[in-house]
C-alpha cells in the first residue's frame, strides 16, 4: 500500500503563541507538513507565492484589518485551499468565508481536535 501524500501547509497568525499552538497541532498529525508560519501579510503572501502550499491556514481575524486584506494575497494557485481559524463558532461567518473562497473554517475551541482532519479534508475537496 503506498502512503498518502503529505499535505504542505503556510500559517498565516499574527499572535506568536497561538502561531505555535496551531503549528503544534498540525505537526502532531503525519500527514500534514507546515511548510512556513507568517505573522504578517506580506510575508505570508511571499511564503505562498514561493511554497505553493496546498493549504494556507489563517487566522480570520486578520481579514477585518487592513493589515491582512483577503485580496492583497496576490494570485493564490487554485489548488491551495484557505482554512480559516477564529475566536468562535459562527455559521455567518462560516457561510461568509466559503462565498470569499475559502475551503473550510474551524472555531478556536475545536482547534486541537477538528483542524488537522479539516484541512485534510478541504484538500481532499470537501468543505470542512
């Protein structure tokens, strides 16, 4: 049986502490490989345009300030899937995130239990 292939990941947070949580988080499952982690946009996007990951996790709170716009990301491959992270469970925003094109969005709270599988998941096309 051949292994699945690892999924490449960029971290996009721009709070040192929770940047390591959710990097410890996703480290720990085997499949998944975070490639870089960024605390601003513009290294963020640089990361991506260099990388290519197949997923770009981000934390959403970082959409409502100017510092962090969703269109300053420059021209993200179709492949790479956005998952977004944020403080609470919000199907508005949920729902919001997948019309601005992001794959999936999993609530601070279910963090260390749902963000691996989501990922995973929205890499395998399906909305998490």
């Amino acid at each position: 049986m051949t292994p699945m292939a690892p999924i490449t990941v960029v971290l996009a947070d721009p709070h040192p502490a929770q940047r390591r949580a959710v990097r410890t988080v996703l480290d720990a499952h085997p499949r998944l490989h975070v490639l870089a982690a960024a605390g601003h946009r513009e290294a963020a996007s640089e990361l991506v345009q260099v990388l290519e990951p197949d997923a770009i996790v981000i934390d959403v709170g970082l959409l409502a300030c100017s510092e962090f716009p969703l269109s300053g990301w420059g021209p993200i491959s179709h492949a790479t899937r956005l998952v977004g992270i944020g403080p609470r469970d919000d199907d508005q925003l949920a729902r919001w995130l997948r019309r601005a094109g992001f794959a999936g969005y999993v609530p601070a709270a279910r963090l260390s239990d749902d963000l691996a599988d989501a990922v995973i998941e929205c890499c395998a096309g399906m909305p998490a």
